[in-house]
C-alpha cells in the first residue's frame, strides 16, 4: 500500500477525518496541514486502518 492510500480505513475513520480536518480548517490550518494532523489524529485514536476484531487482545505492557 503506497503513502497516503486511505484505502485500509473504515468509513468511520474516513468520517472523522474529515470532520476534523474541517475543525482545523475553520481555525485557519492550510488545507494540506489540516488534513495531515486530522489524519495523524485518527490513527493515533485507533491506531491506524482496519483491524479484525477476532483475537486482538489488549496485552498490558511490562
């Protein structure tokens, strides 16, 4: 998957993204900015594009 193929993100996420990018928008971050900080923002949340749910256990750190 090539840098910035959106393709491995849920609608959800894409939804977001563009939600907060707009919030950015609005407060005067040049486009391209407002959407690399809406986009870092979303993986930071969840930690990136799609994941299957069936066996992604939460491991607590040592």
């Amino acid at each position: 998957m090539p840098r910035g193929d959106k393709s491995a993100y849920t609608d959800k996420q894409k939804r977001q993204a563009e939600h907060i990018e707009e919030g950015y928008e609005k407060r005067g971050v040049p486009e391209k900015e407002a959407e690399r900080r809406a986009w870092a923002t979303v993986n930071k949340e969840d930690g990136g594009g799609k994941k299957s749910g069936s066996g992604r256990k939460n491991h607590p750190k040592k």
